[in-house]
C-alpha cells in the first residue's frame, strides 16, 4: 500500500512538474532559447494569482487563464524588445541574456513584493478523497487541490496542443522548429512567429504559476527550483514536443518520489540530476528516443 | 610594508591630535557595521533584522545618543548587502573593519555566517554581536569577540519535550524531518536526543535537501511509522510546503512541532486553518513580559513602540536585531567608553535587563540567562504555553 | 602578437600598480584587487573551453567547487602546507574534468551547456548530502594561517592570487601558441571540418576542459582557505559559472587579454552598482548583462565608440593570430 500511496503521489508531483515545463520546452524546441527567465515567469504567474484571489477573490483556476494573459503580452514584449535581438547568436549569448533578464525580473518581484513567502490558501481547503472512508482496507488517499491543478494543466497543454497542430500560427510554429529556413522560405515571418511562441512560452509559465499557487509557497526567489526541474524534464522528454514534457514531469515525479523513499530525502535531487546527465549522454533525444515536434 | 607604516603612523599622529583638539571626536557618531542579506534566499530575514536595528537606532538617537561619560554620541549604522552569500557577508565584515572603520558590529544573519565572519570580528579585535546564532558550533571556537543574544538550540527542545511529557502522557513515538543545513539539522537532533533522554522513541529521523520541492515520500513514510509527535525543522517555506502536504496525506498526530516558522505571521497567513495546535519555541515573543533598564523600558513598551513604528507585531527575529543594539548601549554606558578593550570587558561580565530578556554571556559568548518561551497557535493566534509565569494559555492536543 | 604602444604602457602601468599596491593599499583595497585577481584567473579559464574551443562552457563553477571542498578537506586533515594544499584542489578537479569531459564533450551546443550547468547542481548536493567529509549543510571551518597577523595574511592572498591569474594566462598563452591552440580554433570555426584536417577533436577538447579545471580548481582551493569558510551553496553557486562568461564578453572572447580586461571592467562594474543601490543591485547587473549581450556581439554599434574600440581590439588580435599561426581553415 505504501509503494502505491507513493505512486500517487509521484504522479501528482509530475502532473504539476509538466505543467512547470510545458512552456520551456516550447521555447528551447522552437526558438532554439534556453529561458532562463521561465521560472520566474511562473512565480510572475503565482504572484497576480495570489493577488486576484486575496485582493478580488477571484479563485486561482478560475483566474489561470488572465494570468496566463498577462505573461502571454509580457512575454511577447521581451521577445520583441530584447530575444529577437540576440536570436541568431550562439546559446551561450541568449542563455545569458535570459539569465541577465531574470535577475533583473526576480530583483524587480524582491522589491515589489517583499520576500516573506506567502501561499493562496483557499477558503474552505478542498480536501483530499481518503478512500479508506469507503473502503476501509484501502488506506490511500488523494489530495483533491494536486489533481485539481494537475487536470487544469492538462488542459493547457491540450490546447496547446490543439493551437499548434489545427492552427494557421500553430503550423507556422510547427514549420520554423522543424525547418527554420525552409520556414522562412516558404513566406513564414519567423520575427512574428518566435514572438507568438515566446508569449505562449510565457503564457504556459503564467497559468503554471497560477494553478500551482495553492500548493507551493510563493516567493522572488522559486524561480530557480522550478527552472531546475525544467531542465530535467525537457531533457527526459525530449526538447520541444508538448508530450515529452508530459512523459518527461511523470517520470521525474515518479522517479523523485521513490528516490525519496529508497535512498532517503537529501538525495532525490541528486538522484534527478544525475539521472539528467545519464540521459543527456545517452539518450540525447529523450527517453522517448524521437525528435517530436507536438 | 615600510610605507604602510609610516602612513599608519602619521594617521594615529593625525588622530590624536584631532582628539587633543577638542570635543569635535566625541560629537562623532558611534558607527557599527552590519552586513545583512538584504536580498537572496535570506532577505525575509534580513529585512526583519534591519527593522531591529532600525527601530533601536532610532529611539536612541530620538533620545540623544549613547551615554558615553558625559557627553551623548549618536549611532550611525552602516549597512551592507551580503546577498545571501556567506563568503560575501566575510567580505563585507573586513571592509567595515578596514575600510569603514566601524567601532563595533552586528553579525550576519544565521548560525553559518556569524561563524564564517566572527573569524574577522576576532582578527581585527571588534566586538561583534550576534542577533542570530544558537548553534553551538558557532561558539566553541573560543574567539573572545563574538557575543550572541539567542541561547543554544537545546533550550529549545528541553522545553518543549517536557510539556509533551508532561501534557501528553500518550505520546510514544517521535518522527523528526530536518532541513539538512546547519542550524535545523543542529535543532533536529536536539529534539532528538530531548526525546530519547524522556524514553520516547524515535522511530523516524530523515533529512532533507536544501529546495527540496516535494516531501510526499518522507510523510508518506511517517504516516506509516504512526508517530504521535512530529518535529520538522526548516526554513519558512520548507514548513508552509510541509504542513499543507501533511494534511494532503491525512497525516494527524496528537502533537507537531516545527521550528522556527510559526512563530512568524507569515506561516499562519499562508497555511490558513492548518497552522491551528502547531507548537513551536522561540527566543522572544510579544506575549514575555520582561522589565527593563534600556532604552525601551519592557517587552510590553518595546511591542507598542515597533508597532507604531512597523504597523506590525514584533517577531523574534526582530526583537533580537533590537536586542544585539540595547545590549552594546548598555555595554558601552557602563563602559563610560567605546575602547573596544573596556566595552568587552563590560560585555564577559553580563547582567544586562534587557526587553529581549536578562542577557548574560557564558565563557563562550553565547546567551544563557533567560527561558525561550513554547508557544502554539490557537484560533490563529499566537500562545504562550511555557513559562508557566507568563503563559497565556495551556497545550491543546491534536493536529490534523 | 603585435600590440599598440598604447597596450604597452597600459600593461606597464597595471605591473606597477600590482607591485605598488601591497605597500599603499588598505587591506581592504587590496581584497578587492584580490576578487580582481580571481576574476582574472576564472575569467582566462573559461575562456580556454569557452572561446578557444567555443564550446558554451558553465562547468566552472563545479571545478572551483572542486577545488575547494578538495583543499578544504585535505587542509582540516592534515598539517601540510598551504601551496600543497592548493595544488591537491586543483589536481582533484582535474581529475574530475577527465572523467566526465570525454563523456559530456561529446555533446554539442544546448546539450554541451546544460550538462556542464547542471554538473555544479550535482556536486553541490553531493556535498550537501556527504555529512562526514564535508560537514554538508554545516559547511567546513577551515583553521586560520598559524601566526601571522591580518596584514601579511591578507597580503599573502593577495600574491597567491595573483600567481594564480598569471598561471592561467600564462597558460591560455602556451595553448594559444601551440599546435593545441590552433587544433582548438579549428574545432571552434567548425568542428566537422577540423575532423577532416586530421585534428583529434575529443583529445583536444578533454586537454583544454583540463586545462580549464586545473586553472579553476587552484583559485577556488585559494579561495576556500583565504575566506575560511565554504558551503556547498557558495562554493557551487551558479554564477560563479556565469561571470566569467559574461567578463570575457566584455573584454573579448577568445583572445588572451580580452578576458583580463573584461574582468577588470566587471569587477569595477559590479562594486560600483553594489555600493550605490542597497537593494537591486543584481536588477542592475541584470540590466548591464543585457545591454552588452543585446548591443554588443550584434555590433550595433549603439553603444559608444569606446567599447566598439576595445571590441575591434580583440578581433584584431584574434584573426592576426589565426592568420599568422595556422594553414587556413575550411570555411564553416
């Protein structure tokens, strides 16, 4: 009973765990960009969800997608203004760039915001389904809140989904990850197209940051352990493809939660990491060993 | 190293003859260096820090200055941003000691640094005093500068296991969750060694890493070990993430203690009715009730003051920033001097009464004189539960 | 190499300046001009991988780690002197560099720099977690310089330092020189062709990665002893791994000097910053590293006359040196 408790709760972890890179994967496949910015993006996203619901009332599901609204024109901005700029350099120029910008984001949310940390806590709390309320010998049980944002993420990354295959933008996206001159060729204006992806990058960070507010603490300074497990998720499921990301955050949940119980807590992140670099090694193109682009 | 000297030289020369010449050098400030971490990982606590400091400086120099012999000499703070990077925070000690050529300082925040930079208070001969360090590792090197006003861990799991002994004749079995770092690890063990010394049974004890993420796995496995006292040791975030995934898998005990968390409003704000019978122990709290002889008069007096100030009760951590300040003004009044020499002698003898509480130092420098009070949140609010003398509220059992 | 007259009495005026200064200096300066030094020397190692090779490199931060921890441990455990000490730090990340570079070099691009990224993540909770040998979260207390007082102590750092920073340029030169040097650029302008030439591409690549560890490894393993006190968050800090890239665009990346001025300029860069806003300071870094990245290797040109100089410097000692020390290379 104990391994499927902890299976549970490593599927739950990676729901939400896809959800946090979603968006980087978006933006690392297509853009050819290592965002550094990505994990503050979600903390942005958390912050106006910890507003609208402690200022307006507004639930944090329910205000998901405006978050993801606002980090969608933010997003398109930075692109404009300063990515398109430095998109054609090597990774190392735009992987410091974004880093630049992040420190100068997370320095911006410290002042603004202060850095106590702060949770939406939701009046009533949802509650879990103990499913030995029923069934007496099954002790297991569900936090209700985790797989509420869990399945709204899943939404999110359907229409994602939906929005690149069944689209005229979303073609376009599709043509400049695989073929970027061919893209260009074919009378696609990648300027536009790495902005609109680098928004829905950001937009994806918005609403993750928003579903995610209840359950993590919120503070200018999360956004690097969200960036971390984006790294090893996008590696674990293959860079840009929006399935990968959900294969890549259900394995390292699961792979986490049970690396906590074999090998003891202080080493699941040791364990994750090296994980990455094994794959980075040998499987280079996810454990899925494919090149997806949706 | 010739020219170093003969330009030491003619300062000194300078100096006393700036002093011979009047009072100009006494109107002077007092200035006393502090590096915080204004931003980074420890900016929650630094900010707080600095509302201590602030709040002390103002009210001295509200009332004159420090009493130095006859004449009154006002404080002057520098502060500095250490980024929440110990080696930053050594740095910065050796620039206010070299460069800014403070008088005395206040340490950085947290038991790693204040020992990474008492190393440098001790170098350079500067009393350094400490608003935050209880580990004890801190202080047996034996440096003779460095003064901290918090007590050593132990007196806050003594406390704290004698009331569950006492009020929770039921508890058997213990589960400890420490942050692998140096101050809640220290605490963790504490608590453990608390418990076994009392016959109760430790039947979990894990650590966990720095951003750690996710802790479903190790409550997952202290719900199946059946603990009736939880422990968890951590920063304040680490605890809101570990309190609201305890009631995700059900986890209920008779008692939980985290630390140093809900002491801070910050934790009942974010963990909301979740907070409600977490017991937790602290240096100082609004609820003690100590009379004074510094600035502020009392405990009481010196809440009234911070939240006219602040619009916000004082925590801990904000009254010990305060504190470190009330005990140098003491230290260098009975001093009648800012000799750095007599100052610490004033110090190693101790007897301070202070609002923090009655401040002695052992051989060691580290605070001795007075009870953490145990407090558990009830109805949302704060209550002291230990010492019987100022507690506004007895043990309520059950958390779920 | 040619240089200006101009360069000449800049480089005589600075060895003037690094004589001078133990003997002005308060001790304070002279632990600036220290941080100086270690930038220098983090600065030209990265810029052995990183603009030699042009691999996107951010490995250095798990070599000064490395070296850190390694004389950290060996200094708590043993009497031996201090140079020893240093010099088993930077061994143990050298030795760290051979056995994961053949393995990470054969990665390229993307892949190349988040496996040298996250090589630091891994080191720094190994150590966290490593409780007997590294004190983990507790981190090490290293034992003082016996007796000698502050002002030789900080004045001794201050020479280690420096010896550091000119063994890694010294040896950024040697490589630069050498048949290793131009198989390197070979491999930058591109790799596939340098296959073609004849060059050992992975042997090239592990040698200047080991290079990189040893020069990082020594300033970390000098650095843990002159502050005293290391934790794995501080040791292993990531941008430890970033500043020197961003120092070695500022100066010129892939030349000699570029890095050591580079360093210099960010050093002063960031004191400036840092006394002056309380803070967002790191905001205004963020700012800085963006202006140089967006207006600089672009050559927009829009950012003064001064800065495009000192760029069009260090291309000019970049492509003379291509052209006067190797056959020509296969145009990427």
């Amino acid at each position: 009973m104990l391994y499927v408790q902890i299976l549970i709760n490593g599927i739950l972890l990676g729901g939400l765990y896809a959800c946090i890179a979603v968006g980087f994967s978006l933006v690392w496949g297509v853009l050819n960009v290592i965002n550094i910015l990505h994990g503050s993006f979600i903390v942005l996203g958390a912050y106006l969800a910890f507003f609208a619901y402690t200022g307006l009332g507004i639930h944090p599901y329910l205000f998901a997608p405006f978050a993801a609204l606002v980090l969608f024109m933010l997003g398109y901005a930075v692109q404009l203004t300063v990515i398109n700029r430095v998109i054609e350099a090597p990774v190392l120029v735009t992987l410091t760039t974004t880093f630049g910008l992040a420190l100068l984001l997370d320095n911006l949310m410290l002042v603004v915001f202060a850095a106590n940390f702060r949770k939406v806590s939701l009046k009533p709390p949802l509650g879990v389904i103990d499913l030995s309320d029923t069934f007496p010998s099954i002790d297991l049980i569900v936090p209700v809140d985790r797989l509420a944002s869990m399945l709204f993420a899943l939404v999110f990354v359907a229409l994602l989904y939906w929005l690149l295959r069944h689209t005229v933008v979303g073609r376009a996206i599709v043509a400049v990850r695989m073929d970027r001159y061919a893209a260009t060729l074919m009378g696609v204006d990648t300027t536009k197209v790495f902005a609109v992806t680098f928004a829905l990058g950001a937009a994806l960070a918005g609403a993750a940051g928003a579903l995610l507010s209840p359950i993590f603490p919120i503070s200018p300074l999360a956004g690097t352990t969200y960036l971390g497990k984006a790294f090893v998720i996008c590696v674990l499921g293959g860079l840009g493809s929006v399935s990968g990301a959900l294969v890549g955050g259900l394995v390292l949940g699961v792979l986490e939660s049970f690396g906590a119980l074999f090998f003891g807590p202080e080493h699941s992140l040791t364990l994750s990491f090296t994980v990455l670099i094994l794959l980075l090694i040998f499987r280079p193109n996810g454990i899925m060993g494919k090149r997806g682009f949706v | 190293m010739n020219l170093g000297n003969v330009r030491r030289g003619v300062l000194a020369a300078l100096m006393a003859s700036a002093v011979v010449a009047g009072a100009s050098a006494a109107e002077l400030p007092i200035r006393i260096g502090a590096p915080l971490p204004l931003t980074g990982a420890l900016s929650p606590e630094g900010v707080k820090l600095q509302q201590g400091y602030e709040l002390w400086k103002d009210t001295v120099n509200a009332a004159g200055g420090i009493a130095v012999g006859s004449v009154k000499r006002l404080v002057e703070i520098v502060y500095y941003d250490y980024q929440s990077m110990t080696p930053k925070a050594v740095q910065l000690a050796e620039k206010l000691a070299t460069d800014d050529k403070v008088d005395f300082m206040f340490g950085p925040f947290g038991s790693g640094a204040s020992k990474a930079a008492s190393t440098v208070a001790e170098r350079y001969a500067i009393p350094m005093l400490a608003p935050t360090a209880s580990s004890v590792e801190v202080y047996d090197q034996g440096y003779k500068n460095l003064f901290g006003t918090f007590t050593a861990n132990d007196t806050l799991s003594e406390p704290m296991a004698d009331i569950i002994k006492a009020k929770a004749p039921n508890v058997k079995r213990v589960a400890i969750l420490a942050r692998n770092d140096l101050y809640p690890l220290a605490l963790g063990q504490e608590f453990e060694k608390s418990s076994k010394k009392r016959g109760l049974e430790v039947v979990y004890f894990e650590k966990y890493a720095i951003n750690t993420l996710d802790h479903a796995s190790a409550l997952t496995e202290i719900k199946a070990a059946k603990p009736d006292w939880i422990i968890a040791t951590g920063y304040i975030n680490d605890l809101i993430l570990i309190r609201k995934q305890m009631a995700d898998l059900g986890i209920k005990a008779q008692a939980v203690t985290m630390i140093n968390a809900p002491a801070y409003q910050e934790f009942i704000d974010a963990t909301g009715t979740l907070a409600e019978n977490v017991t937790t122990a602290t240096w100082w709290h609004p609820a003690v009730r100590y009379e004074s002889k510094d600035v502020f008069g009392s405990s009481v007096k010196y809440s009234e003051m911070f939240q006219k100030k602040f619009n916000a009760l004082p925590d801990f951590t904000n009254a010990t920033g305060s504190s470190v300040g009330v005990v140098l003004q003491m230290a260098i009044e009975r001093a009648g001097s800012v000799d750095r020499d007599k100052v610490r002698e004033t110090l190693v003898k101790g007897g301070f009464d202070t609002f923090f509480g009655p401040l002695t130092f052992n051989g060691v420098g580290q605070a001795i004189s007075y009870v953490p009070p145990v407090i558990q949140i009830q109805g949302g609010k704060t209550v002291v539960i230990y010492p019987e003398v100022i507690k506004g509220g007895d043990l309520q059992l059950g958390v779920r | 190499m040619k240089r200006s007259p101009i360069a000449i009495v800049g480089l005589g005026v600075l060895v003037l300046v690094v004589i001078i200064l133990p003997f002005t200096a308060t001790n304070y300066l002279l632990r600036l001009t220290t941080i100086a030094f270690m930038y220098i020397a983090l600065a030209s190692s990265w810029n052995i991988v990183g603009g030699f090779i042009g691999y996107p490199s951010f490995a250095t931060a798990a070599f000064f780690g490395i070296g850190a921890y390694a004389s950290g441990i060996l200094r708590g455990a043993s009497s031996l002197p201090l140079p020893a000490t240093w010099l088993f730090g930077a061994a143990a990340a050298t030795l760290f560099s051979l056995l994961v570079g053949p393995a990470i070099l054969r990665l390229r691009g993307h892949y190349f720099a988040v496996a040298s990224l996250v090589l630091a993540a891994v080191l720094r909770e190994i150590t966290n977690a490593a409780t007997t040998l590294t004190g983990g979260g507790m981190g090490l207390n290293l034992p003082a310089v016996g007796a000698i007082n502050v002002d030789v102590q900080t004045r001794l750092y201050y020479v280690s330092m420096l010896v550091a920073a000119a063994l890694t340029i010294g040896l950024a030169t040697l490589i630069w020189r050498s048949r290793l040097g131009w198989a390197m650029r070979c491999i930058e302008q591109n790799e596939d062709a340098a296959i073609v030439l004849g060059v050992n591409t992975l042997a090239t690549k592990i040698l200047g990665f080991a290079a990189s560890a040893a020069t990082a490894g020594l300033v970390g393993a000098i650095y843990a002893t002159w502050i005293g006190y290391i934790d794995p968050t501080d040791a292993f800090d990531d941008l430890l791994s970033v500043k020197p890239i961003i120092m070695a665009f500022i100066g010129g990346v892939g030349t000699i000097f570029g890095p050591v001025a580079g360093a210099i300029i960010f050093l002063v860069l960031e004191e400036f910053v840092w006394r002056n806003v309380l803070n967002f300071h790191a905001g205004i870094l963020g700012i800085i590293i963006v202006a140089l990245l967006v207006f600089m290797p672009g050559g927009i040109g829009s950012i003064g006359r001064g800065i495009e100089k000192l760029r069009a410097y260090g291309r000019a000692g970049r492509t003379s040196d291509i052209s006067g020390a190797a056959p020509p290379v296969v145009p990427s």
